[in-house]
C-alpha cells in the first residue's frame, strides 16, 4: 500500500514537472516576441476593442424587434439603430485591418528570429550531435515546427483570446439581464472545459507522433536524393519508394488517430452544448409566452447563446491547435538548449604558429560508442613544417587523430599542444582558423566554382582567386567551361569529375593558406592520371607547411620527414620510408612490398 502510494506520489510530482518545464517552454519561444511587443500589445487592445463592440450587434438585433413591435428600451428609432449598426461595422473593420497587420509583423518577424537562431545554434555544434540527429528531423523542426508555431502567433493566438473575450462579456451580460436561462446554459461550460482538458492530452502525444513521423519522411527524401547514384546503380527505386510509403503510412495512422479523437471531441460538444441550446430556446420561449420576457429580449439572449456557443465550440480547436505547436516547441528548444562550442557570427582572428604538433599519451572513445577505444595511448611530436604521414588498416585511427587535432571530438585522456599550448585552452575558431583539410570525398556547396574555392577566404582578391587555381592545377579546366568560374557545380559538386572536385578543394585550401595542411587520403579515388595532376598540385600547397598526410597509397608518401604506422589504436612503428622498409618482420615493410612488388 506504501509502495502505490509513493508510486502515486511520484507520478504526481513528475506530472507537476512536466507543466513547469512546459510553462518554462512556452516562457522561452515568447522571448523572441519581445522586440515586437508593441505591435502585439497594440494587436491585443484592438483584439479586446473589436471584441467588446462585436458584442453590441445582438443587444442592438433584439432592439430593432422590440422597437418594430413599439416596446423599445433605447430610446432609439430603426433608422438610428442601423446608423449605429453602420458605424460599428466600419469601426469593426478598421481594427480587424490594423489588428491583422500588427499580428502579422510579430509572426513573421518572430518567426523569422526563431529560425534564424534555430540556425545559428546548429551551425555551432559540435560534430558528433549531428551524428545522433538525423537531417530530415533537424530540417522538420526548422521548418514544419517554426510554421506551426507560426500560426500560432498569427492567427491562432488571436483568435483564442478574441473567442474567450467574447465568452466572458456574453455570459456578463447574460447573467445581468436573463439570470434563469444563463445559469442553465452555464451548466454545460464546466463539462466542455474538462473535456478539452483530457482531449489536449491525446492530442499533444500524438501530434508529437506526428512531427516525428513527418520528419523521418523527410529523412528519407533527403538521404535518397543525396545518394541517388548509389539507388539507381544497385536499382533500389522500388525499395526507396516502399521505404517512403511505409513512413507515410505512419504519418496517416497517426494523423488518422488525431482525427478520430477530434470528431470524438467534435461529437461530444454538439451532443452537450447543442442539447442544451435547444432546451433553452424551448424554455426561453415558454417565457414569452408566460410575458415574462420580450420578443427582442429573445432575440438578443438567441444570439449571444449563439455566440458563446460557436465561442465555447472554437475554443476546444485553438486549444488543440495551441497544444500542437507546443509540441512543437520542445523540439525546437531542444536544439536552441544544446551547449554550442562555437557563436555565430564571430570575429576570427587567427593567431601566429609556427605548426609544432604533440600528442601526449592521448585516449579516445567516441561518444556514440564509450565501450570501444578508437585511441589507446597516441604519442607523436611533430615539428614545425614537418611533413608526417598516418597509414594503417582501417579502422586504425587515423581519421580520428585528425579529428581530435580539429577539436571535432573531445578526447578522454592526455594532451595535445600547439607550440607548447593546449590546444583546448585556445579560442576554437582562432584555432582552426590556421588549418586546411583536404578530404578523400570532397563535397562542394552547389554553387559556381568561384564560390567554392573563395569558401577557403571569401574575402580573397580576384588575383588571389586565380593564383589558388593556378596553383592547384584547376585554371585550365575551369576555363574550358564556356562560364568558367561561374559555372554551376550542380548539388554536392556532381556535375564535375572526382579529379577536378578534388582540384576545387585544394584550390580552397590555397587560398586559406593554412599554417598546418591535413589530407586526408586526398587522392586515393582517383585514376591515375588525376592522382598525378592532383599529386602535382599538393605538393606546391605542401611546402613550407606542417603537414598531416592520411595515405592508403604508400606511394604518395615516400619522400615524407615520418610515417607514424597505427594498429588498433596504438603506433606500432614509426620512422622514415627507407627506414621502415628494412624492417623484415615490420608492418609498413609488409605493405610497401604488396604495393610495390618488391
């Protein structure tokens, strides 16, 4: 009995935080309305103007029958009465104009700074995050979430606040005039309102469903797209395709499920308010035919229970509406609440070194996979303009060590210095601002090839543009295109081949002109004659450089100050190439005699 009770106790208590941690959601999207407050505040005063007037056409409806019949309470004539009705309606319709306008500035502009703080928040995380989170549900909560949250603001919010405006001032002014037939129409308020209570809970877990459905179908498309050479080559469209249906399957059960418990919801309201709707008009006419009330008094009381009833109706699908978005909400602060480890936009400055390079007894562990050692106890020194290589099987952690020298990943154990400094204790963008990667996969932004190289320094003269594609050995082709550098790359640089895409990075890399250079296997892809003009251009960008060279290739490495030989984690042989090929029994011997055929 213990055990239920603080079981019970517990359940309470986290239910109780889950509404603070929700009010504390709904705190936080309001902060980026606040630089647009007065134009909300001014959308509220006219959304409470607009409401209070609206309520003067019933009054003044039940009026105009009571004066036809010659028991008016006003003091008005019919011609007077409708030059009110005129003069609302203009008034009605200049504040509904401003109202929607002001409304509008706050949501576009609000939303806009969602986004654009959405973005600026994922361009500054860390690498691995994006390892965790899938593309198309990160694309899903900056766009489907912001949009729903948009209307929000816009429209939804408004209306909300307008609807219950007009609740309370119909059920003021009812309770004043006709205290019999209100008090039974408010019976029906209370069972509504705990009704949309229970609904919103449904509601909200399965619009959350829904969202997550929606943006695995985006995952999909988009992971399709990227790869659809490797879709056709091994004729995957039907499998694609099934993949995409069953998703969209998903998404329908679930938004069929939200459906079923609307029209619940829908059926319960018409069954409850408009019952008792009914039985008021019944007893409201009993009451005129008893002299008890007037025709227009009938009239006006018939209006406002219309009112407050579309009103009460309404309420149940802004309320839905609004816990939608909040569902939507908490995925968006999911992301604006991830620790960044650079803020955009930020000043770079890039600080002098000379490029002396040490890993000291260095452990690392990815953070998806604590339970495998990628690195077990790295040592290397590099001094400054050296080149070194990294070879190893796969596997091996040569990726990883370069890595961990972008400060992509945090390491578990040991030290790795620049110039005798931790490389943890300098700013992340001034410290990286003094590398250049050349990767095995290049991909280019879908721009023109100008954009593309002018990625490594943007603000590079055209003299500079053209001395790194001089240099990379990309001029002549680039000019044989009939747009030379404005030519159209095409979506991740498709439209080039693997040896100009490469040529493309190296030229980047030029023009960032990089203290300490790391290739990343630049030139295993490639044929042979692009590897030899590629192999030209990276050794005009290798001189003067440290420089961290990952090689399957043992022959592009041959002329290298160290090779550093990993297995496992761990160095296992380090030396230079004519060192390390007398070794009988020694690794690096073994792969350069396959390789070589000596």
């Amino acid at each position: 009995m213990g055990r239920r009770n603080q079981d019970s106790g517990n359940g309470e208590e986290k239910s109780k935080k889950i509404s603070i941690q929700q009010l504390k959601e709904v705190k936080g999207m309001l902060s980026f309305i606040r630089p647009y407050r007065w134009h909300f505040i001014g959308g509220l005063i006219l959304l409470f103007l607009g409401s209070v007037i609206f309520m003067a056409f019933p009054r003044l409806a039940g009026e105009l029958v009571d004066v036809a019949a010659g028991k008016g309470k006003l003091g008005l004539s019919l011609n007077q009465i409708g030059l009110v009705l005129i003069v609302i309606l203009v008034l009605q319709g200049i504040m509904s104009y401003l109202r929607v306008i002001w409304f509008a500035v706050v949501s576009e502009k609000g939303m806009a700074d969602v986004r654009s703080s959405i973005y600026q928040k994922l361009i500054g995380l860390p690498v691995y995050f994006f390892e965790k989170n899938r593309v198309g549900d990160l694309t899903s909560r900056i766009s489907e979430d912001v949009n729903r949250l948009s209307m929000v603001f816009s429209t939804t919010l408004a209306e909300l606040i307008r609807q219950v405006l007009i609740l309370i001032t119909g059920v003021i002014f009812l309770l004043v005039t006709t205290p019999k037939l209100s008090l039974t129409m408010l019976g029906t308020f209370p069972v509504i309102v705990v009704g949309a209570m229970f609904f919103g809970r449904f509601v909200r877990n399965l619009s959350k469903s829904r969202q997550k459905s929606l943006a695995n179908t985006n995952t999909v498309v988009e992971e399709t797209l990227q790869n659809i050479n490797t879709v056709k080559a091994f004729t995957n469209e039907t499998f694609e395709y099934n993949r995409y249906k069953n998703e969209m399957g998903n998404v329908v059960k679930t938004s069929l499920l939200l459906a079923k418990y609307r029209a619940i919801f829908a059926s319960f309201i018409i069954i409850i308010l408009f019952g008792a709707i009914f039985f008021i008009l019944w007893y409201g006419a009993t009451m005129v035919q008893n002299n008890v009330m007037t025709t227009g008094q009938l009239v006006t009381f018939i209006a406002y229970t219309a009112i407050i009833g579309g009103s009460i109706g309404s309420l149940g699908n802004f309320y839905t509406e609004i816990v939608t978005a909040l569902g939507g909400t908490e995925r968006i602060r999911e992301i604006l609440n991830e620790p960044v480890e650079v803020n955009a936009p930020l000043t770079v400055v890039r600080p002098k070194v000379t490029g002396h390079i040490r890993f000291d007894d260095v452990y690392f562990e990815y953070p998806s996979r604590p339970e495998m050692a990628v690195l077990k106890g790295i040592n290397m020194d590099i001094m400054p303009g050296q080149k070194i290589a990294l070879v190893g099987q796969s596997g091996s952690g040569k990726s990883t060590i370069a890595s961990l020298l972008m400060r992509l990943y945090p390491w578990q154990k040991g030290s790795i210095t620049l110039d005798g400094q931790s490389i943890n204790d300098m700013d992340l963008s001034s410290y990286r601002s003094v590398y250049a990667l050349v990767p095995q996969e290049v991909l280019l932004f879908g721009g023109s090839i100008r954009e593309n190289i002018l990625y490594g320094r943007p603000q590079a003269s055209e003299e500079e543009l053209m001395n790194a594609a001089r240099t990379s050995n990309s001029l002549e082709f680039i000019q044989s295109f009939p747009q030379g550098f404005e030519t159209i790359v095409g979506e991740r640089g498709i439209k080039l081949s693997g040896g100009q895409r490469q040529r493309i990075a190296i030229a980047r890399a030029v023009l960032r002109n990089p203290d300490i250079l790391i290739l990343d296997e630049a030139t295993s892809s490639l044929d042979a004659e692009s590897e030899k003009v590629v192999q030209e251009a990276l050794e005009r960008l290798l001189e003067g450089r440290t420089a961290i060279i990952i090689a399957h290739r043992l022959a592009t490495i041959r002329n290298v100050d160290c090779i550093y030989v990993l297995e496992d984690g761990k160095v296992i042989e380090k030396g230079t190439h004519d060192e390390l090929i007398l070794k009988d029994d020694g690794v690096y011997g073994a792969l350069a005699r396959l390789q070589f055929d000596i």
